[in-house]
C-alpha cells in the first residue's frame, strides 16, 4: 500500500486561522504533527483519514494564559478538563507559585504545602499527593521532567517569585525580612538562569488574599508579597533583557504602588518595554470604579508617553465563587473571615470553637454590619459602589448551591431568613417538615443577620455550599471589557481552587459572546485566544501556518450557541485525589481536537493517546537559544 501524502485530512471546515482575517472555507491536512496544506479541493485520496468538518469551525487550539496547573500536570498529565474546552497550551506557574525549583522541604519547611493550601483553597493532603513524588530541585531539571512527561497539551512554565524567594533566604527569611544584597544578587543569577533556560518569564503576586497555611505562619502573606520595589526592578530587568513575561497581581488597595509597579512596562523610562500581563479587569460588585480605572491605567501605561507593552487580562463570564461554609479564597482578605481560614480544613471543631467564642462573634459582629447604617464615610462608599471588600457580605446575593434543607438549595439567604423569622413568629411559614426541623435548630433572635449567618457557619461548617458573584454581573460590562483590544481574554484560574473558580470554559464563552456579534468578530476573538497571545508569551503556538505545530480543533458553532456554562457547571468525586473538583461540561461543542497532529478529544470525550502519550511540549520562548548553541539570544519580531 502506497504511504499516504497526509494522516490527517480536516475537510470542508469554516477555517479560522487566528490571524484575525476572514473566515474561508477549506481543508487543513495534518502530516508528521505539522499543519502540512491548506486550501480548497485537497483530494481525500492522500490521506489515512478524513475528517469531515463541513459547518464546523476549524481553529487554532486556544491558549489559557492564567492556569494554575502546575500540580494536576503530575497527577493527570492529559489535562482532559482543559482540553475538552479546547484548550491546547497553558500557561503555569502564576501568582508566584509553581514547581520551578522542586519541593524545596528544607529545615523543616513544605513551601509548596505552605503556599497552596490557602492560596489555591486546596486541601494539604491532594498537596502532599504532588509534592512526595517531586525529584528535582533546579529549574533546567523541572523543564527536563516536563520534557518526559506525557502532556496534554503544551506547557509554559514561568520562574515563581514566592519559590525563588524561597529557594534562597529559605522560607522563614523570605516572609520575615529583606533580602541582603548577595541574596538579592542570587535571586537575580536564579532568575537568569531560568531566562536561559527557556522560561516564559516570571510571576510575581501582590493581592491582600494570599496567606501561608502552615504553623508558624498562618497569619503571614506568601513570600512574593515581601518584596520591595527595588527587588521587583533588579529581578525585572533581566526579564526586560531576555524580552520575557512578568505576570502580576496588583495591589489592589493601594493605586500609587500599582502605579509604580506597572510603570516598569515603560520603554521611555527604563530604555526597553517590558511585557506585562496583569490579573485582571474586573467589574467588581462593590467596586464599580476599578474596571474604568483598568481602562485607563492600561491606555497610559501603552500610550507614546510611556511606551509600555502591558495588558490586564479580562474573565469572560461572571466571576462567581463557591464557599464551603465560611471557606474561600475571598474570604482572606477580611480579618474576621480570615481567622477561620486559618484552621486547617479537617479541623471543624477547632472552627465550632473559634466561632462559639464571644470575643469573635463580637469582633465579627462589626465587621458584618461595617457600612451597612448611620451617616459614615463606610456607609457613603457602600451606596456609592466604591467598597474596598469584594465581598458586599448582603444576604440577598448569597445563593444555597447545596447542603442543609433541600428547600434551601437556588435560593438567596435573605429569602431563607425571612421565612425563618416568619416560622419563629408564627409557626407559619416552613415548606417541609424537614425545613422546620433545621429552623427549629436556629438561635430565637435569627432576625439577626449577624446571628443567623454565625448560626449557618457553626451548624453545617464546610457542609453547607453557597455562590456569590462577586464581579462581572452586567454583560454588557462584560463584553466591554472582553473585546477591548488593550485587554487580554484570560485570568481563568483553570486547575486552581479545586472546589472554586476553575473557568475552564471560559474562552468558549467568551467565543459564544463573539459569535452573537458575527463571524467577523469570532475571527477577531480567535485571533485574541491564540496568535496574539502566543506572540506576547513569546511561544511558538496558536498558529495554523504551513509547517506550524498542528494543534488544531473542530467547533460546533450550533451547539456553542446554546451552551450555558452555569447550568454545566457540576462537582465530581475523584478517587485520584480522594477529593472533589469544580468541572464545566461543555459536551459536543469541541467535536475534535488534535495536539501535534494526535487526536485527543473527540464528541465522545478523551482518547486513549490522552494522558497516556506525549502530545504538547514544554515551550521555550522563541528567543531563546539552547545551551549547545553558541549564538547569543535574539529578540523575535515586533507582534
């Protein structure tokens, strides 16, 4: 039998390439893991299996550029939660958190344990799971271990800053005082290091949620959260030399070290732009003023003045979080709230007690009711949407997911209480006799918001789960923001929280947005899901060029269109880990995915080559040089 030109032959498809251009229909063959033709009529004869795509889409597979994957890449390698959105490159090691240098258990110290557990919301024993079977501890191995493992899709790992720190003061100094000088300098040889190695760049994190779990330091922020403005410039300027990626967190409360800190993007200033990818322009519920000042902030910072190369990144879609109990990551950022994040998740007596003690309830009876009565500066910022909480801590947006009465489960807590007091006044009121078993549980003066919550928190702890979205209510906001050429679809958070955010649909959805507004702006969007953010992340990916990598997937536009992303959003068990996880199930709307030429995923789910074969690959930024070359590093061309 004569050898086939292609092995894989996509017929008939809505081709859209990701270079922003018109949509066309024609054939895309596959040879060798390489896009080897497009165009129309290819003869089907030449190929060892045609695929018919007549009415679908055919793109790029789309980049994920905030994922916290880092972990669930060493225990499912696949990456299935990913990839059946149609997924195919992930950007890892956000927030100042990764597996750059190892597990680093030095003197007693578990950096990986103590940076995760709060900050992801993930329980210490799925950690310990990942960090017991981690046998490297240097950066150019940790690129050599992803280089054998069977990915999914294609990996970017950055250097994270709270690691780096960590790696060198060790992980008491590095949340307990300054660098020295030599320590500083051997921070910024690390980081070189890891630029010439290939790394996309690095991360760094600054947002007032972001605690250690581990005794001594409970009370204490992760290690990148130390670092000066003079760390911050020495260690980015290596960065701005090798032209890689600084991903960051901002300080969200405080505008004028935000301000200082994103300046270094500017060319004008330091002589060369520095890429800066930021988390994220959100239409915050109690904040209504930070996504018009992300508007502004980003067109200053790109602007001839300073001649940056900055974008914040937009989530398509309400950003909606789950609470087990008084438990998520929001919740950091309030004292009160924080005291019980503390405890370990398997402690719910050690909870009970904390929220038994009078003193507590008296330190969260304040904090409940700030700003919510009387003539102050707290009540005028709550009226006028300009909280610094993210958490408005009202009644009304708080929605049972599930746990308690069944009764409970869809409905605001507000309603839930009114009809409590209804009971405790009148007997009257109660939809089951189950329901009036549960009220008659509740303290007599449940009128009271404060009471009532406390009640809800000591009574069912983690067993009771309820939602709150906490920006990007208004779609029309949304879209705004989304489609805003100086913003970046991203912050999806995919494979962090395993019972919270996890936006794994999220650039499906944020393609529904776009078909709604026409195909020309479906190209528009690919084109922001793909080649341009490869081309900030400085990656070979997101292409559908002759000879490019063939990551490729085939879209159902007919069933995108009807997809609801909130009604597919479900809670599993998973043996693996002994522990749930947040998954979306956009089932038929990705009918085929190849990554370097394999098909992955198809209508009926995973293949057997996922998880099980090498498909993606460990990215290198392009400018970079390998060891065993002599030639030095070179800029790749302006985007």
């Amino acid at each position: 039998m004569p050898s086939m030109q292609w092995d894989t032959l996509i017929k008939g498809g809505l081709v859209i390439d990701g270079t922003g251009t018109a949509p066309r229909t024609e054939d895309v063959a596959i040879k060798d893991g390489k896009i080897a033709a497009r165009g129309e009529g290819l003869d089907p004869a030449q190929a060892a299996e045609t695929v018919d795509a007549t009415g679908r889409w055919v793109t790029p597979g789309l980049l994920d550029i905030h994922t916290h994957l880092d972990l669930e890449v060493e225990i499912r390698p696949g990456l299935e939660e990913v990839v059946r959105h149609g997924t195919t490159t992930v950007l890892v090691s956000n927030c100042s958190l990764g597996l750059a240098y190892g597990a680093q258990r030095r003197n007693g110290e578990d950096p990986v344990v103590d940076c995760f557990a709060r900050v992801e919301n993930i329980p210490k024993h799925v950690l310990a799971k990942v960090t017991d079977g981690i046998d490297w501890d240097d950066s150019a191995d940790y690129l050599t271990h992803l280089d054998n493992t069977p990915l999914g899709p294609n990996i970017v790992p950055m250097i994270p800053h709270s690691m780096l720190r960590a790696e060198v003061m060790g992980l008491q100094g590095s949340v307990s005082r300054d660098p020295s000088q030599a320590e500083l300098d051997q921070m910024t040889a690390l980081l070189e290091k890891g630029m010439k190695e290939g790394y996309a760049g690095m991360s760094t994190d600054a947002l007032p949620f972001h605690y250690l779990s581990n005794d001594p330091h409970r009370q204490t922020r992760i290690p990148s959260q130390w670092c000066s403005w003079g760390e911050l410039k020495q260690l980015s300027d290596v960065l701005r030399n090798h032209d890689r990626l600084w991903q960051a967190t901002p300080a969200k409360d405080n505008p004028l070290e935000v301000l200082r800190s994103f300046a270094l993007t500017s060319g004008r200033l330091f002589k060369k732009p520095l890429r800066v990818t930021a988390v994220a322009a959100l239409d915050m519920a109690t904040n209504q003023g930070l996504a018009p000042m992300a508007k502004i902030l980003t067109r200053l910072l790109n602007s001839k003045l300073l001649g940056g190369r900055f974008y914040f990144q937009v989530l398509a879609g309400e950003f909606k979080v789950y609470w087990d109990g008084p438990i998520n990551p929001l919740a950091e950022e309030i004292p009160e709230l924080r005291e019980l994040n503390e405890i370990d998740l398997d402690r719910v007596e050690q909870r009970q007690a904390l929220l038994a003690d009078p003193a507590f309830r008296a330190r969260f009876r304040k904090m409940w009711m700030h700003g919510k009565s009387g003539f102050n500066l707290a009540n005028l910022m709550r009226i006028l949407k300009r909280e610094t909480m993210a958490f408005s801590r009202r009644l009304d947006q708080m929605i049972v997911y599930s746990g308690a009465a069944p009764e409970w489960v869809g409905e605001d807590m507000a309603a839930i209480q009114a009809r409590l007091v209804r009971w405790q006044q009148t007997g009257e009121g109660a939809r089951s006799a189950e329901e009036a078993e549960h009220f008659d549980r509740f303290p007599a003066n449940a009128d009271d918001e404060v009471e009532f919550v406390l009640h809800l928190f000591a009574a069912y702890d983690l067993g009771l789960r309820w939602t709150y979205v906490s920006a990007n209510k208004k779609p029309e906001v949304v879209e705004e923001l989304l489609f805003d050429d100086k913003f970046l679809p991203g912050f999806n958070d995919c494979g962090a929280h395993l019972t919270n955010l996890a936006f794994n649909d999220a650039n499906l959805v944020g393609l529904k947005m776009a078909q709604a507004r026409g195909l020309q702006a479906v190209a528009r969007h690919v084109h922001r899901l793909t080649r341009l953010p490869a081309d900030f992340l400085n990656v070979d990916a997101g292409r559908m060029d002759v000879g490019a990598q063939a990551d490729v997937i085939v879209i159902d536009p007919d069933k995108l269109a009807t997809y609801d992303s909130d009604a597919n959003t479900q809670f599993i068990w998973r043996d693996d880990i002994a522990n749930e996880q947040l998954v979306k199930r956009s089932d038929g709307i990705v009918t085929q995915c190849w990554i370097a030429g394999t098909l992955a995923w198809t209508a009926d789910g995973a293949t057997a080559a996922l998880g099980t074969q090498k498909l993606g690959r460990a990215l290198r930024a392009r400018n970079h040089t390998p060891a065993n070359e002599n030639t030095p590093d070179t800029a790749i061309a302006a985007e």
